[in-house]
C-alpha cells in the first residue's frame, strides 16, 4: 500500500513540475516570438565553435578566476548529477537498484559521489562569495531569490549523500569508503540506528530531494536562472560577423517609425538576450558610465526590458485563456489581431521614458566593455543604439549638443562647422612634411584618410603631421582628399542617425571609387572600424589599415628604423575601437618595445579589460552631466602607475587623457602623445 501511495505521489508531483516547466518556458518563448523574426546566417562552424569555447569551455566566465572555476565545477557536475537522479528515483522503487555497469558501477558511485562533493564546495564558496566576501557586482539586489538559490543546491548535495548513505543502513550493505566516500562515512556515522529506521530516513531525505528537484524545476524558467536554459541557444543564435556592427536601416522601404520604441520591435535575437542574462553585474562592473556614477548599468538595463517584456507578454496572453500554436508563425494572430499588434495594442509603460530612461540611453560610449565580460552572449549596445535610433529618426528627440553635431556635419562634414575648404590647412602648418592630394599626384599606393579630428582639431593635428612624416620617410607613395573628403559617418550611426551616416558612407564610397583607391590607412580607429566592417555592405572593396600597423609592418621592413632613444615610462591605453572591436593589441606594444628606452607600463585595467576613455558612441560632443568624468577617472588609472607618459592610438582617446591631465593639473609631469608621434621622435631622419 505504501509503495503504491509512493508511486502515485511521486507521478503526481513530477507530472505537475514537468507541466508547469513546459508551460513557463513556453510562455517564455511565446514572449520572444513577439520580436521581429532576426536573419538568421547559418555559419555553423563559427557557431559551433562559440558554444565550444564559451557555452562548455565557459571561457568568459574565466575572466573573473575564482567565479571562473566554481562555475565549471558547478556546470560539469551538474550533469554528472542528472544522470544519477535517474538511478537515485528508481531506487525508491526497486530497493537496491544500481544501473547494469556490472564492476563498472562502483566507478560510476565515486564520479557521482565526488560530482555531489564538489558542487556543494562549489555553491558554499558561490555563498561566501555574495554573502561573505560581498562582492560588489552581486549586492545590486536582494530580494531573495539568490539566497533560494544557494539554500536549494545546499539541499540539492547534501539529500543524495544522505539518501545513499541511509540506502547503505537499509540494506545493510557493507560500507566502502573507497568508492563511496561520502555517502559510506554518513553510513558508518548512523551505523547503530538499525535497517527500520534506515528505511525511514531513506525515504525521507529521498522525498528531501525529489521535491527540491521538482521546486527548483518550477523555479528556474521564471527566474535569473533561466540563463541555464537559454544561454546556449544565445550563444549558438547569436549574431555572426564582426563583433559590433550594427544592422542597416532599409529606407527604400516604407516604414513608420525606425529604431526601437516598443519591445516587440526588436528582433526575436535581441529578445532571447534578455532571458539568457544571469545577472551577474559583470558588465556593470566594467562599464564606464556605471562606474563613474551615471544612472546607466548595462546589466539593470537588459533586466528591465526583460521585465517589461514579460508584462507585456503576460498581458497578451491574458486576452485569453490559451493561445494557439500558430503563433510560431509570422501570421499568427490572437483575437484577429497579428501578435505584434496585439502588443501594441495593450496599454503599458513606454519603454523609453517609463523602463529605461533618456539618461540611460545617452549615457553609452560603445565600448563594448559589457559584451565582451558577458558569458552568455549579450548583446547591449546595438539594443541602446536601436533606442536612440527611435529618438532621433522617429521622434526627433535628442540632446543639444547631438542636434548641433548632426547640424554641423550635415553642412560642413565637420563636428564645430569649420569650413569644409579648410580641411588640408593642417599640411602647411609644418614644414618638411610632403601631403599631395589625389588631385595633385598620378598615382599613389594608400589613401590617406585624415578625418575630422586630424584635419581640425589642434592636438590631432600634430598626429596626423608625424604620421605624414613617418610616410615620407618611408618613401609610401600615398594621398589625401582634401576639401573633398567628408565626415566618416561613425559617430553619427553611433548616435542614432542612421540617415546621415549612410549619406556620408555613400559619399565617401562614390569618392574612394572615382579615384580608384584600393587601399586606405587611418589615425581614427572609429573610422577604421567602420571602414573595414561596415562601408563593404554599401560597397567599398578596399583593404583597411590603422596607422599602427602600417608603422609596424614598415619597421618589419626596414622601412624605418627607430633609433634615437626615446627615455619614458610609458602607460599605454588601449582604445575600444582598435582594441576590443577589432583585437589589435599586440602591434602598438611591439612598436612601443622596438624604440629604445621606451618602457611599458599596464595600467590595471589593460587589453580586453581596457577602460574607455568616454568619448566613443558621440560622448566626445555630449557634456557629461552625472557622476565623474570618465576621463578623468581613466586618467587617474594611469597616473596611480607613475608613468612620465601616457599614450594612444587615437585622437578622441588623446585629446581626452589630455583634458584628463589638465583636470589633475599634472601636464608639467606626464605628457600625452600618440604611438605615430613617439616613432617619429626615435626616426634617425626627421625634422
């Protein structure tokens, strides 16, 4: 009678959790349909590989060591477990039950049993991590579900060891500590209760177990947790290509609004982010804004929307009391209605305004910081630049300072609006430098795109002047376009206009065509990035180069030989743009070690895990109204080295650390200059 009473029980239960499961993710993935459907490339290598290396291999996590190495113990254990779950149910029902592994199966009883051990260390320490040793990332919010968390895993562990362990009593098996370690020292430490109540207890920690199994089953979809589910569908669905770039806008085809004002608009890849987030604070952890005290975190942001998703979902589905499989499709509909429409039909907050803030949503550099420490492929920023691409194109709505910008580069391809005839003013303003136009030459190998910072703005100037210089001593064969060259487009896709940028783009492509330019070489790691990745969707078929490499590749050569000691103590900066976007770190060290007397100083924060200097995504023409400066901030990482020298491979990275200097009044002490500037310095013939 009781084992039938068992067995009814224990269908009733799972048959409840695994429907209540099935439900939640369902529902889950009824909310993400409610996107527009993404395009999807197969790339299946590609893909493959990035759930290898960060789904299993969980590489990301690693960039933070301890909770690297827990999460592995917790990830690979967990499967271990599962597989032994199915033993551990049968055993409640068939007494003495073990899997037909023959001698084998007192291997497969330590695996299991040092599985359980570890994952119990594993949560223990993740415990002591949030809650002992408080780690900032993780004190963001406590509202106890973490603690549920911990304390279920704990139950998790610490049941099967004590379900086998009074297994041991009940069947009076005779106990070995060699293959059942935990389980047989449980076991001799009740030896004395007898086989009755070793039943008893069995049963009890048995039932301990299924229903935490089942609880937490429930619990998992409709929580943070539910990362354990979709992050290695995000990973694997996540969008291939070069890390950053950003969809185009079609403005051939009709369309009411652009960019993103409701959830619903974004794509059902952006969607799958939201659910896929763990949580974790890493990315607010290494975010600019976040850390000089700006309202904007990237990880509350994707929380947010997933909110906000899941309300607008809930009320959708609550027009009825099932929605109908054909939602999967494009042309589903509920009530009639296509279910994006039915979400927009439905009275909720604004998503920009009421979930995330104008603050919010201008407060990005792009620097990507958030998405390359997220380990389960999030995608942030072409979400906030979707936003501002609504504020801006639909509404009209943007700061000041932007509208001036746009103003400026639309009449004068210039972010002050100097006149655009004043571009190539910077070549007399040195001697000794040789700068033809394509105007002026037959023929040349690089085109040399100066860009706005070069052509105007004084400090930057004098990079482009020493890079020029490197050129002639070199003996390239290189041009400019002079008056005829126009604004890049980067910062102004960055900032929302998607218009002007394309405008700008096509300009630019109809001028490197007319004068057969097939190779370009820049300061500006913005243009570069933006050249090489995302100018050949409209057209361009050239090869791309940042000064850095060329000066490299020429030192290689022989083409120039840095001789003259340069003595300093260098902190070099990595810019986000030549650094995390396109993985160029190694070169600008190796130019820096080639100069004799030169030493490299890491700052901290160095690499991939480098600080923006807060001028990315349009911030180098939008006053910074909360918290610190960002510059300075980055500035003050530099200094805490004692370097004589801070130095770039940018001139929006330059001219900020400049203006850093000049904020801690330390200009006398430590001076600012580019990588170009320094070679230059250490050329045996220059003037």
């Amino acid at each position: 009678m009781l084992s039938v009473l068992n067995i009814l029980a224990f269908l009733a239960l799972s048959g409840y959790a695994v429907y209540m499961f099935i439900q939640v993710v369902y529902v889950r993935y009824l909310f993400v349909k409610l996107g527009k459907k993404a395009e999807f490339e197969p790339n299946l290598k590609e893909r493959i590989n990035a759930v290898l290396i960060n789904g299993f291999g969980q590489r990301k996590l690693f960039k933070d060591k301890k909770s690297g190495f827990m999460h592995l113990v917790l990830f690979y254990t967990f499967f271990i477990i599962q597989v032994g779950l199915i033993e551990l149910i049968i055993k409640a029902f068939i007494k003495g039950y073990e899997f037909p592994f023959g001698e084998g199966h007192k291997y497969f009883s330590l695996l299991q049993e040092w599985a359980t051990f570890l994952m119990l260390l594993a949560v223990v320490y993740g415990f002591y991590r949030r809650y002992g040793e408080k780690l900032k990332r993780l004190q963001w919010k406590r509202d106890g579900k973490a603690a549920f968390v911990y304390i279920a895993l704990c139950t998790l562990t610490l049941s099967i060891l004590l379900t086998l362990g009074f297994e041991a009593i009940m069947l009076d098996h005779k106990t070995n500590l060699t293959f059942a370690p935990f389980s047989g020292a449980i076991a001799l430490l009740f030896s004395g209760i007898g086989s009755t109540a070793g039943t008893v207890l069995f049963y009890v920690f048995w039932w301990v177990h299924m229903v935490t199994v089942f609880s937490f089953m429930v619990f998992v979809p409709q929580s943070k947790q539910a990362h354990e589910l979709f992050a290695m569908f995000n990973i694997f669905f996540k969008k291939t290509g070069p890390v950053g770039k950003l969809k185009t806008i079609d403005f051939e085809k009709e369309a009411e609004e652009f960019g993103v004002g409701k959830i619903e608009n974004f794509t059902q890849q952006q969607l799958t982010d939201l659910y896929a987030c763990a949580e974790c604070g890493r990315c607010t952890n290494m975010c600019p804004a976040s850390v000089t005290g700006k309202t904007l975190s990237p990880m509350q942001l994707i929380v947010k929307m997933r909110d906000h998703l899941t309300e607008k979902g809930a009320a959708i589905t609550s027009r009825s009391p099932w929605l109908p499989r054909s939602i999967f499709d494009s042309s589903a509909t509920v009530f009639g209605l296509a279910a994006q429409e039915t979400a927009a039909a439905i009275e909720m907050p604004s998503l920009i305004g009421d979930v995330i803030t104008e603050e919010e949503v201008w407060a990005c550099t792009t620097c990507r910081n958030c998405e390359d420490q997220c380990p389960v492929a999030n995608e942030h920023v072409d979400k906030i630049i979707d936003l501002r691409r609504y504020l801006v194109l639909t509404e009209g709505n943007v700061p000041q300072e932007a509208s001036r910008y746009f103003q400026n580069i639309e009449r004068q391809s210039n972010p002050w609006g100097f006149n655009r005839k004043e571009r190539t003013k910077w070549r007399n303003e040195r001697e000794n430098i040789e700068v033809p136009t394509v105007d002026e030459v037959q023929e040349f190998e690089y085109l040399f795109w100066v860009g706005s910072m070069g052509s105007y703005d004084q400090r930057s100037k004098k990079i482009v002047q020493s890079f020029a210089k490197i050129m002639n001593v070199a003996e390239i064969k290189f041009a400019i376009l002079g008056n005829k060259e126009r604004n890049s487009g980067d910062t102004s896709r960055r900032m929302g206009n998607e218009f002007l940028f394309q405008q700008l783009c096509q300009e630019n492509i109809d001028n490197f065509q007319f004068y057969g330019v097939k190779k370009i070489v820049t300061i500006d790691p913005h243009a570069f990035n933006t050249f090489k990745h995302e100018y050949p969707e409209f057209g361009l078929e050239a090869e791309v180069y940042h000064h850095t490499e060329l000066i490299w590749k020429w030192i290689q050569e022989g083409r120039i030989k840095p001789m003259k000691e340069v003595r300093e103590e260098i902190a070099y900066h990595d810019s986000c743009y030549l650094g995390r976007y396109n993985n160029i770190f190694n070169i600008p060290r190796q130019i820096l070690t080639s100069i004799p007397g030169m030493k490299i100083l890491e700052m901290e924060r160095n690499k991939q895990d480098s600080m923006c200097c807060g001028a990315g995504g349009g911030m180098m023409w939008i006053e910074e109204k909360q918290g610190k400066r960002i510059n300075v901030e980055r500035t003050e990482q530099a200094l805490r080295i004692n370097p004589t020298m801070i130095g770039s491979n940018c001139p929006y990275c330059l001219t900020m650390l400049s203006d850093g200097i000049k904020a801690k009044e330390v200009e006398d002490q430590v001076k600012t200059m580019d990588i170009a500037e320094i070679v230059e310095r250490s050329l045996a013939k220059t003037n």
